[in-house]
C-alpha cells in the first residue's frame, strides 16, 4: 500500500504544479493613493517608494506631507502621511512612536469614514505589540476594531482581522478562542453574498488556522480533515510551499494517532516537493518528521541521520532554534542506543549554542535532558545539578515576561523623566536668558538716570502724595463694594429662601394632586370600616329593643366597632403625615417594601375599581435605606398615577377587546443599591419625549388632568438620596420606571 499511496500523491503534486496557469486569478485591489496636483499627497506616494529602502528620508518626508496636509486641510492625505510615519518609526525600532501615529492615524480614519483604511493602521498597532511581545494587547485592539468593523461592505479587511486575531489567539494557547474566529472566517469565505479577494489564498490561511487550533487542542480527527483540505486547495492554487507544510502537518497529526506508517508517506513526499521546490524550511520539518518516525520505530542510527541532514541545513541557514532541537534528538537516540558518551557531547554543543544565544527556554530542556543522562550514568550528583538548573531555568521563565514588562515600564518612567528634566533645563536657560537682558537693561537704565537724580526724587514725593490719595480711595471703593457683597449675600439669601418656598409650594401641590386623583380609592377604604360600625350599631339597637343584649355580646361589637374606628384613624392619619405642607425632608430608616404597602393601601381599592391589576413581587430581604419615608411614597404614587394614566389611555383607544390593564410594582438588591420598579402595559413613551419627561411642567396630559410637576418633583428627590431614576419604553408595549437608591 506504500507505493500507491506515494505515486497518487505525487501525480497530485505534479498536476497542481501545471496549473499555474490554468487557475481563475484573485487578485487583492490596489491600495488607493492620493491622486491630484496636492503638495501632501506627491510626497505621501514618494515617501511610500523610499519605505522599505531608506526609513529615515521616509520619515523626513512623511513630516513634510503631514505638515502640508494640515496647511491644505485634506484629512484624507494627512491620515495617510501619519501612517506612513508609523510605518518608518517601525522600520527604524522606534515602536512607541509608531504607536502613536498608527493610533493617530486610525482615529482620523475612523472621523472621516474610511473604516476599511482605519483597519490598516490597526493592524500596524498589533504588528507593534506583536514585535514587543504584548500579544494581549494585540488581541485587545484588533476585538475592538473588530467590533466597529462588523458591518462594514468590504469583508476582506474584515477576514483579515479576524485570521490575525485567531493567529495571535494561537500564538498565546488560546485554542478555543482560535478555532472559533477560524470557523468565522471559513464561514465569510464560502458566503455567496460576500465578495472575497484570493480566495484559494484566504482558504489556505483559514484551513491552516483550524488545524493548528485543532490540533494543539486535541482534536486530531478534526486537525487531519482541515490540512487535507489546505493540501486540497493548495494544488488548485498551485502553492506548492502551503502543498509541502500541509503534507508535514498531516505526517505529524498521524504521529500523534501512532500511525507511524502513514507519517512516514506523508513526510517523505513532502521532503520531495520540498526538495524541488527549494524550500529550505520544508525541506528542515520533513526531515526532523522522518527522523522522528525512525525514532519511534526504533531505527535510532536512521534517525540520527535524518536529524543530521537536518543539522546541517539549519546551520547553514543559522536557524539557531531549530539547529539546537535537531543536536538534541541526535542526543536522544544516541541515549537510546547507549552511547552516553556521544550523547552528552552533543547536548553539551545545543547548550553551548544556547547559552551563547541567550535562548532560556532551550538551555532549560538541555538541562533536562542532561539530568536524565547523567541518572542513567550513574552520576547522581552530576544529574542532580542539572535537576536544579533545569528547575531553576523554569521557573526564571515564568516571571521573564513580568521583568520584561517591569523593565520596559522603568525604561517609560525614566524617559519620561529625561523630557521632564530637558524641559526644566529648557524653561531654566530660557529664565536666564531673560534675567541676563533684564540686568543688562537695568544698568542702561540706572546710568541714564544718575543724571537726573533730582527729578526722580521731586517725582517721588509728587509720586507718593498721589499714592496717599490712591490708597484713601481704595479703601473707599473697598468700602463700598463690601457694603455691595453685604446686600447681595442678603438678596440672595432671600432669593433661595423664596426658591425654597416655591420648591415645597409645588411639591405640596403635586402631593395634593396626587390625593386628589386618589380620593375615590381612599373614599372606598374609609367606608368599609363606616359600613361596618354602622351594621355594628344596627345589631346592637336591635338586640337592645329586643331585650337580647348580654354583656358578653355587647363587649364583641364594641371591640369591633372600636376595631373599625380604629382603622379609620390610620386611614386618615396617613394621608394627614401624607399631605402636610411640605418641610425639610425627615429622614428614617425605610423600607421600600414598606413604602409600596402603604402606597397600594391607598390606591388599591381606585384601580380595582377601574379595572386595573396590580402585581406585586418584593424582595422580602432587602435591607432599610435613609430616607423620607412619605416622599418616597409621593414619588411612588406618581409612578402608580402615571401607570394607571397610561393603561386607561390605551384601553380608550386601543380596538383590542383582550386587552387587560396591568401594572407591576417589584423591589430588589445587589450589592450596591435597592431598586424600585413600576411596570405598566399601556401604550409607551414615544423615544423623542423620553428626554424630557423630567423637565418641570412638561406634560402629555390635558390641563383639567396633569401640571407636569409630578416626575420632575420625583426625580429631584431621588437625586437629593444619591439615587437615580431609569425609564425604558417600548412603544405600544410596556413603560417601565427604575429607582436605584444607594445602600448604607
């Protein structure tokens, strides 16, 4: 079957490699230059030639077109010459700087409506984190350019964001999060709707990405189904370098299945294409994928000849990480043959090239390695240093990355320091530069006045009665504007005094406006218990003229009826504290479920009457807040008279005879506040009165049924208790009213 297997693939490979021409092209669109007679933008196209080949005249002449881009007011060409000065200050190393300007540039960009050329420079800022190492916050800036670029027509700067954003999630082991953005992308790719540029290009990439994630995540099955597919369209894009890595791949996945054999055809016709293609980096994966197949298979003196070829290339090509992995599994399998000897010694060169290189992690599993050959050895003391280093070196790597941020954090300080300090040494020769002209003027002006000493001296005394005069009359004007700020101190005081007046006259009359919508409901409440002490007395005459009045009988309706004016003194006594004039708030302990049960006490019986359901749902474990207890009551009976407004409006107008008027009325907490609700089911609030709803006297209402006091009284008072009021309406839906009031 091995023959076979190797003769169709390379018929594959040979009929992918004559279709170069045969393949529909896809070709990206040319990037848009700035195009015209403009000063900026002849400079932006000439700095954009000199990028790659000299960055520091790019940079001189990026300055240039950004300062003419300015003067000519073109926002488009200045967001270009700000991106092309990121891109020199990148090519120079400068990365804070290029920060900056890729920044700068997307935020222009974004002000104009050039989202697709915003997408560029956002990428430009995760190639510089990335070249810093700050995966993380690459990752931040591309989701949030991701997210401001989710609707946009043009979806192949979307797919490229979103195949860079699930590399980076690779790169830091996020494999989830990978795969996830490598399904979006593959799901862009094949929408019929979105027009893709190359896309055998973009597929590749995508297959790529889903069976790295696949793979390191463990789901070998799924790994091996995308880089058969990268191979598949590999062939049609006649990529023979994304053909050979996609054979490697797919050896390695039949590695990790233990299907040694299968590994081998793979990575042995991808050392084939490799090799004739001249792809150096193919040509080092197939033969370290070969030489681990010997490995496994015990073969140890073949492997070790793979991974010497291996050798070899990598260092010609001083690809140092590679070469010391090759020195390590010839290591190995020299271990497994037991020729310790030979296996230190080439451990020994990995950990030379190693330390030489700086490459912490690579002298960490050197030293591994040689802790193992040493025990094998028998040198324990040997293999226990080595332990020690290895653990050392391990856990040094895991607080690198916190130094290295320590130190670049440092480096930002002390920078910041240099400016902080040039700028004073700057402001400082600049202050003695001025004393220097001052003294010299002095002196000029000292000799020309030792001529006329006299004068000065005749001047002075004129000078000084006038100075007499100027102060007497200061103190006058002093005088008489301390008797100004005397008298506006006490009109203000009046003013407020009187603003205060009007504050409580309106409140009192939204409260007494409130008891009068309410009247009927409280009416109800007084007259049961009156039916009930009138029925008591009734009884009671009669037992009396029938002659059938025991004592006993006599003391149960007393009690009753005394019961009943019992609740008729509540009644009253509440809408007396209810509506007294209106003073400076008092301020308790309250309950909010409190405050609903006396506020639906009075209002309950009305809105039954009127057909109007009231639903409760309190939160029993709510903890008490400081506050005024009956105007929290106003404020909630404002609420209820609004709800109650609203459904009646809807029932009288609406057509729908199953409509039932409903309102609900909730508390509840977290950790920061207590929250009380008022839901209704009329017919909303229309979104462009919604802001004004709290202004003083504004109103839906007619005249004859509402003064536009009630909720801008509500939402002052809730503000006084630190709390907030929240409305959400949906139109002929629901109106909902939310006060959040701080916990103690």
């Amino acid at each position: 079957m091995k023959n076979p297997i190797r003769i169709v693939w390379l018929t594959l490979s040979l009929v992918g490699l004559v279709q170069i021409g045969l393949s529909q092209a896809d070709t990206l669109p040319q990037e848009i230059a700035p195009k015209g007679n403009s000063k900026a933008a002849d400079l932006v196209v000439q700095g954009k030639t000199l990028l790659k080949t000299d960055p520091d005249r790019c940079l001189d002449i990026g300055l240039q077109a950004l300062v003419a881009a300015k003067k000519e007011g073109d926002s488009f060409t200045e967001s270009m010459a700000l991106e092309l000065l990121a891109e020199a200050n990148y090519k120079l190393g400068e990365f804070e700087t290029s920060l900056r300007y890729f920044n700068r540039a997307a935020n222009l960009y974004s002000s104009i409506n050039k989202h697709e050329f915003a997408v560029k420079s956002i990428l430009g800022m995760a190639r510089v984190y990335e070249a810093n190492q700050n995966f993380d916050l690459a990752i931040q800036q591309l989701e949030a350019g991701l997210k401001t670029l989710k609707n946009i027509p043009n979806k192949n700067v979307y797919l490229e964001l979103i195949l860079k954003l699930g590399n980076f999630h690779l790169n830091q082991k996020n494999f989830k999060q990978a795969k996830q953005y490598g399904i979006e992308a593959l799901t862009l790719i094949n929408n019929q709707t979105a027009i893709v540029y190359n896309k055998n290009k973009a597929l590749i990439d995508t297959y790529t990405l889903l069976g790295q994630a696949s793979k390191n995540s463990g789901d070998l099955g799924a790994s091996l189904h995308y880089f058969k597919k990268v191979s598949e369209t590999a062939i049609k894009q006649s990529d023979t370098v994304s053909y050979s890595k996609s054979l490697n791949e797919i050896g390695v996945v039949f590695m990790l299945t233990q299907k040694y054999d299968s590994a081998y055809q793979y990575f042995n016709l991808s050392y084939t294409i490799s090799l004739n293609a001249s792809d150096t980096i193919g040509i080092i994966q197939s033969l370290q994928g070969l030489g681990n197949y010997y490995y496994e298979k015990g073969n140890y003196n073949q492997a070790i000849n793979y991974y010497t070829q291996s050798q070899s290339i990598t260092s010609r090509h001083n690809d140092i990480p590679t070469l010391i992995a090759a020195l390590v599994s010839i290591s190995r399998c020299h271990f497994q043959l037991g020729d310790y000897p030979t296996s230190s010694r080439f451990l020994n060169q990995a950990l030379s090239i190693a330390q030489k290189n700086n490459l912490t992690s690579s002298k960490a599993d050197v030293y591994r390695y040689l802790s193992v050959i040493n025990e094998a050895q028998g040198r324990y003391k040997d293999a226990l240093d080595y332990h020690k280093m290895w653990v050392e070196l391990r856990d040094s790597l895991q607080y690198e990355e916190t130094g290295q941020r320590l130190a670049k954090l440092q480096i930002l300080y002390e920078i910041s320091q240099k400016e902080k300090e040039n700028e004073i040494l700057k402001q400082n020769s600049e202050i003695q530069k001025l004393q220097i002209a001052k003294s010299r003027y002095q002196m000029r002006f000292l000799v020309s006045m030792l001529g006329i000493v006299a004068i000065v001296l005749a001047l002075l005394v004129v000078l000084f009665r006038n100075k007499q005069k100027e102060i007497a009359k200061q103190k006058e004007t002093e005088q008489r504007i301390t008797e100004i700020n005397r008298k506006l101190e006490r009109r203000m005081i009046e003013e407020i005094k009187k603003q205060e007046k009007q504050q409580q006259l309106l409140s009192q009359k939204s409260k007494l406006e409130s008891l009068g919508t309410l009247a009927a409901g409280i009416a109800h409440e007084i007259n049961q218990p009156l039916g009930g002490i009138s029925m008591g007395l009734d009884n009671i005459l009669m037992r009396i003229q029938d002659k059938n009045c025991s004592e006993e009988y006599l003391k149960e309706k007393l009690n009753s009826l005394f019961e009943n004016v019992e609740r008729i003194k509540k009644i009253i006594d509440h809408i007396r504290y209810f509506s007294r004039t209106q003073k400076p708030a008092s301020f308790t302990m309250v309950n909010l479920n409190d405050v609903v049960k006396s506020a639906l006490f009075m209002v309950s019986a009305q809105f039954e009457n009127h057909g109007v359901t009231i639903e409760t749902y309190l939160d029993e474990t709510i903890p008490p807040i400081t506050a005024d207890k009956y105007k929290l009551e106003q404020v909630l009976l404002n609420l209820l008279s609004n709800a109650k407004y609203a459904v009646d409006e809807k029932e009288r107008k609406s057509d729908d005879k199953t409509y039932r008027k409903k309102i609900k009325v909730s508390t509840r907490k977290d950790e920061q506040n207590v929250y009380l609700t008022v839901w209704d089911n009329g017919p909303g609030i229309p979104q462009k009165i919604v802001e004004k709803i709290f202004d003083p006297f504004f109103t839906t209402k007619s005249e004859d049924k509402g003064t536009g006091l009630g909720l801008s009284i509500s939402y002052g008072f809730i503000k006084d208790l630190l709390g907030d009021i929240r409305v959400e309406s949906e139109p002929n839906e629901y109106t909902l009213f939310e006060i959040s009031i701080p916990r103690e």
